[in-house]
C-alpha cells in the first residue's frame, strides 16, 4: 500500500511541477543570475568548497537547488536582495544550485542522505561536519516560496540557526528509511528526464 500511495504522490509532484512552470509569468533577468548555470563537475568541486569553508568558519552550509523557470525560485532568490534576510544568511554559507531543467542531482545530495529534491526551489541547512540536513521536516515550506515574504525568510533562517525551528529532532536517519528514499528517488529522476523535456521546450518557445 505504502508503494502504490508513494506512486501516486510522485505523479501528482509531476503534474505540479510541470503546472507551477506553466502558470509562472516571465522571470527577471535580475534574479536569474542567483542561480548560476554551471556543469555537473563545477557544482560537485563548489559544494566541496562551500564545505570547507562552512566548517572553517562554523557556519551551517545553504544549499539552494532551483530554477530560473521556476517562480517559486525566483521569489526566493528575490528574498535574498533585502536586508533582513541578507543579515539572516551572514550565519550560512550560501550556495545556489542550478538544477535546470530537472537534473539528476544525486551525486550532489546522496551525502545528505537527501537523495533527491522533490520540489524547486528545495532550501537545506546542513551540518558541514555531519553532512546532516538541520531542516528536514520543514523545508517543504520553501516549495512554495512565493506564497511567503523575505521577513518570514529571515525569521526561519535565524530559527534553524538558534536550534528553535519548529518540528525539527535532528534524529538519526533508519537505514530502512534511506534505502527506501533512493529507490524512490531513483524513480522521480527517471520521471523527471521526461518532464525536463517538456519544460525546456514550452520555455524555449
């Protein structure tokens, strides 16, 4: 039962991915540059270095996986230009990820133990030594991104930093739960190679 229900949750995440592009108007030139095109080996060699630093200097890591069709990302990556949240995120090592068009991003995320990103834009706060995600059971929040403001953005950041963010446990992940979690993950990315198609056709016109 539990496999037929995890089916049809990741057709309807398709057909809302696909609807979130479809009804989003056109997006700025200004916050496309938050999520910067790069390849498979730049992103993997980035997050190494935004590690690094995170652990160098204490910090959570951020870790922003969204696109430039998606408004959702958009109205994120434009919570970044005020100055609450600016002040919020001087606690994190930021780092944006460009997932295209629904890119295979398991290399970047299987050392999370976060196999695969169910919605864009998908936020994480990760312990740099632990590799764990520090926001597991709230991040869904931020998959609807424009339905929330920059205050609320920073209000959250500052919550996950201060150990007070609301649901979070921080237990550790079953193996059972991980194993599961990549086998679906392996299927939402067969799903989403079709569906990348269809957005890079009806964005490119």
């Amino acid at each position: 039962m539990i496999h037929k229900s995890k089916r049809c949750s990741v057709f309807a995440l398709l057909c809302t991915v696909l609807a979130c592009f479809l009804s989003s108007p056109a997006f700025s030139a200004g916050n496309s540059s938050f999520y910067p095109s790069s390849s498979p080996d730049s992103q993997t060699q980035r997050l190494e270095e935004a590690l690094n630093q995170a652990q160098m200097k204490g910090k959570p890591l951020l870790l922003i996986l969204g696109a430039n069709w998606c408004h959702d990302s958009r109205a994120l990556a434009g919570y970044f230009d005020s100055p609450e949240v600016k002040q919020a995120a001087s606690h994190y090592q930021v780092l944006p990820v460009n997932v295209g068009y629904l890119e295979n991003k398991s290399a970047l995320l299987g050392q999370f133990n976060y196999p695969a990103y169910f919605a864009t834009p998908t936020v994480l706060a990760i312990d740099p030594v632990s590799k764990a995600v520090l926001n597991r059971a709230s991040l869904v929040t931020w998959q609807s991104a424009h339905n929330e403001s920059a205050a609320a953005l920073a209000e959250y950041l500052d919550s996950i930093v201060s150990g007070s963010a609301v649901g979070e446990t921080h237990s550790e992940i079953p193996p059972s739960l991980i194993e599961f979690e990549t086998q679906q993950a392996n299927v939402l990315y067969a799903h989403y190679q079709h569906l990348g198609v269809l957005l890079k056709q009806e964005d490119e016109g």
